[in-house]
C-alpha cells in the first residue's frame, strides 16, 4: 500500500474504493461485504493458503471478527491481527518488506 485516503486505498499504482485481500502478494477486488455480514466464505482463500499471519483492516476503527471466525484460524494455525485499516497497510508492509507470509484483508478507512 502506498497511500490511502478516507475512502481509497492505493495499491502500487491501482486505487481500491472497496474491501480487498492481499494473499501471496496478489491483489484481489473487490473482497468481502459490511463488516457484520463477513464470513468463513470471505476467509475461505487465505484459509487454503495459510499464512502466517491474516491482517484484518476493520475499516476507520479496530473491531473483531466474530468467535467462531477466530477459532477458526486459531484451529488452523494462522495468526490473526485485528486493526484499522490503516494501521493494517503499515503493518502489512512491514511485514511484507520483511518476507514475511503475511496476507491483508481490508475494508476501505471509512467503513
């Protein structure tokens, strides 16, 4: 990510105006719904892929996926970090810079 504004999200040179997944360094849009509608459907792709760490961006404030959602990545042995999206696009490049298997779910800052 290199810039993001209260409803976009720049992705090298692409701007995303709605949920994305960031998973093996593939950019995936338009990802996921509203925040409560979210589920193991969503999550399905990065739950194949298992990385080691899922970074959820929850929009303008930091809220968590439901229990069973984070039971189940805690079953599969995938780390998960809740935050608000932009502090998820600062983590994730960290991370990434770091080589890290690091993957990115996110809804644009103002949702």
């Amino acid at each position: 990510m290199t810039a993001y504004g209260d409803d976009w999200v720049r992705l090298g040179e692409r701007i995303v105006r709605t949920g994305f997944l960031v998973l093996e360094g593939k950019l995936h849009a338009p990802w996921g719904a509203a925040w409560e509608a979210l589920g193991e459907k969503d999550f399905a792709e990065v739950l194949a892929v298992r990385p080691d760490v899922l970074l959820v961006g929850s929009g303008r404030r930091t809220r968590w996926l439901a229990e069973a959602l984070r039971a189940r990545f805690a079953e599969a042995r995938v780390g998960l970090e809740c935050m608000d999206t932009r502090a998820a696009c600062r983590t994730y490049n960290l991370l990434a810079t770091e080589g890290r298997r690091v993957a990115l779910a996110a809804l644009v800052p103002n949702a």
